[in-house]
C-alpha cells in the first residue's frame, strides 16, 4: 500500500524509482538504445532533478570496479573484433 502523499515531503524517491522502472522498461521494450546510453541518461535525469549532486554523480566513476568493468569491456571488444 501506498503511503498517503505529502506535498511537503521530499520527491526523490519517486523520481529515482520512475527513472528505473522507465530505463528497465526501455530496455525490455526498445533494444533500439545502446544501454549506456540509456543509463548515461538516467543519471543526468537524477543529477539534474537533484535526487543526487553533481559530486556523487561524478564521484561514482573514480570507483576501482567500475575502472575495472570498463577495462574488461575494452578487453572484450578488442577479442570480439579480432576474433
């Protein structure tokens, strides 16, 4: 069940849940879209309506996995093209 809603209270939730479920459905409904490109527009969507700051946002990319996961899909787009 729903919680009643306060228009004093804060709405990032809201937004951060509607901008899952809308990246979730797009990638379920239009293959169309490279993924990260749908999630690099997820993140300007939370950034810009302020769920989170810039600095968090930004922040998240100096992560040692997610280097890590970005130097794996070089790696594998190297095999892939090479054979």
């Amino acid at each position: 069940m729903l919680p009643n809603w306060n228009p004093e209270a804060p709405s990032h939730p809201w937004i951060a849940l509607a901008v899952t479920l809308l990246v979730f459905l797009g990638l379920q409904l239009h293959r169309r879209l490279p993924v990260d490109l749908m999630f690099m527009g997820a993140l300007m969507i939370v950034t810009l309506t302020g769920v989170i700051s810039a600095e968090q946002a930004l922040k998240s990319f100096a992560s040692p996995a997610v280097i890590t996961i970005g130097g794996l899909l070089v790696v594998a787009a190297g095999l892939k093209s090479t054979g």
